[in-house]
C-alpha cells in the first residue's frame, strides 16, 4: 500500500532529523515533507533525510502554499501559535500531532478539536517525550489493584540541550508557568515557589536537584490510573550514564504506589533509559503514533477523536521498539 507523505513542520531541526531516522528504520520507504519558512534549511534537512522533499510553508494560507497536494498526516515540532496546521489537518481529515504546547495552553486546540470533532485524529503530544512515561507508567500499574501515588522524576543530561526550538519551546514553557500541576490527596493544584522545588535519585542513586514540571502527564496519568497523587518533577545535571564515563542518556524514574492485586501494599521503582538522549527517544514516540495514526502497519488507522499518546500507543511494542534502539525499561530497588 502506499502512502501520501507525512508532513512535518520544523523538520529540520534535531527532533525532525530523529523522526525521520525512526519512520525510515521501520517504513523506509514512507515519502517525508520537510516544512519549514526558511526554504533552503527545509531542502538541506530533507536531501540528508534521503526520500524527502523539502518545501516552504505559509501559514497565512489555508493551503499552508501546499495547493491540493496530498498529505497522510501532519506532525508539529515546535510551538504554533497560529494553530494553522491543526486547520490544515482538520480540513484535509488527516491526523494532527503536536508536541511542544504547555498544560496551559491546550484550550485553543480543544476548541478547535470540539467545533470539527469528526474531522480528523487530534493528538495532543506534550507527555514528557510524547508518550516515554505515560506508556511504561502505565504498563506498569497493571501490577497494581489500585493506584494511590505516582512520582515521575525525569533527568535531562545538561549536555543534551537539543536544538534552538527546543530550548525556544522550554524558555516559553518556563517563562508563562513558573507553578508546576500537580495532584495531591485528590485535589489538582500548583506547586510554586519552594513547594516546587525537591529531589529524586537518578538510576545510579544520586540525588539530583529538580523543580516541579507542569506536564500534561499528571491529568493523563491520574485519570487513567484513578492515583490520587501524581507528581511530575524535572531535573538537569549529568546522567547516571556520563557519570560513569560514558555518553549522557536521558532518564524517566517512575515510582508507583498502591495496593496489589490481593490487596496488600506494593510499591515500585523503575527507570526509563535511553542511551541516545532525549531526543532519538522522542522521534522514536512520533514514529510509533504515526505508524497508529495512518495505519502503516497494515491495521486500520486511528478514527476521528481528541488523544493522548498513550491511548494509541500499545505497550508491549513500544517496549520491544525502545529495546530495539538500546534502551530499556529497568527494575530499580526501593530507597
């Protein structure tokens, strides 16, 4: 079966150049747009891609200058503020996936999702790297007969700094919402000041410095796990993985609590690793909602809806994906 291209808008960047290697090592034959407003950086990015085109886009226009060209799905690397390409998806009915809004800003989206709700796939992708914790939490709690707390600590390496539109996007992010969401004994609130402030052990026990992070995972996983307490807290140091000499990883530390199955205590420890960064594990999420959205694996594609990423990612194959790549889901002890 063959396929119209996926768009993506900010290709050129780090993200984009990691989307495109995990597309090409699953479908390598999946045609790829590169959009961006500067025309020649699009065209370098896509003739280093191999089976891309680069292309100029406007988002003054409805066409986002495509004309009638065909699309399978649009994928949004950095902040839009215009949510031009969310209308692009919508009119052509093919699915939106973007990754870099805040918890706080997500009602443009949704509004536009609620006046045209049987248009196309509308996933909001602002999980911590677009479904790396969402999916292995997830996994996980089903050990669990009732979920009580989940505390995700997540450690970016200070020398996986991305590319300008990432540090763009974490600039805007931090500069709008300094207070962190946060669920505590059943109430949503915002953790600020001191209160957002604390620290969780990274994967070689050091403790590590960090600050509440207003991450979309919070709703997601306490609605779908029913946790009364769910806390999301980012740090930035060096890796477990440098510190012992090697290259920086990136590293996602889920601690779970609850009841088991029979009714006793359980607590977990676990990490998520990718020796690559935070950045290949990124395109890596993308790839695998792509594959969901426009059914490159030959299942039916992804209806209508308003998603998260952790509905149409399915566990175990994500799993063996993240083994596939070198990284891994870890058993940690208690501290």
């Amino acid at each position: 079966m063959s396929f119209a291209p996926v768009l993506l808008l900010g290709g050129s960047g780090s993200i984009g150049g990691q989307t495109a290697r995990a597309i090409r090592a699953a479908y390598p034959d999946l045609p790829l747009l590169i959009g961006g407003r500067d025309l020649a950086r699009a065209q370098h990015a896509a003739a280093k891609m191999g089976g891309a085109e680069g292309i100029a886009i406007d988002t003054a226009r409805a066409d986002l200058g495509l004309g009638e060209r065909k699309i399978s799905a649009v994928v949004v690397l950095y902040k839009d503020h215009t949510l031009a390409a969310l209308r692009f998806a919508q009119s052509r009915g093919v699915p939106h996936l973007s990754i870099s809004s805040g918890v706080f800003e997500i009602a443009p989206e949704i509004a536009s999702f609620m006046h045209a709700p049987g248009a196309s796939a509308v996933v909001l992708g602002y999980e911590w790297l677009v479904g790396a914790t969402t999916v292995p939490a997830l996994h996980l709690s089903i050990a669990f007969g009732q979920v009580h707390e989940i505390r995700i600590g997540a450690l970016v390496d200070e020398q996986d700094v991305g590319g300008p539109a990432v540090a763009a996007d974490f600039d805007h992010l931090h500069h709008l919402l300094p207070a962190a969401l946060t669920r505590r004994a059943g109430v949503y609130l915002w953790r600020e000041g001191d209160e957002a402030k604390g620290t969780f052990s990274a994967l070689d026990g050091t403790k590590i410095p960090a600050t509440g992070f207003s991450s979309i995972d919070v709703v997601g996983l306490a609605t779908a796990t029913g946790a009364h307490s769910v806390l999301f807290d980012l740090g930035m140091g060096i890796s477990s993985s440098r510190r012992k000499g090697g290259t920086f990883s990136t590293e996602i530390i889920i601690e779970i609590s609850g009841l088991d199955q029979a009714g006793q205590a359980l607590r977990t420890r676990n990490a998520v690793v990718h020796p690559g960064g935070a950045a290949p594990l990124t395109g890596m999420s993308i790839a695998l909602l792509l594959e969901r959205l426009i059914g490159l694996d030959g299942k039916p594609p992804v209806a209508p809806g308003l998603y998260f990423p952790y509905q149409i990612l399915e566990a175990s194959h994500y799993l063996t994906r993240l083994a596939e790549e070198g990284g891994q889901l870890l058993e940690l002890p208690l501290l």
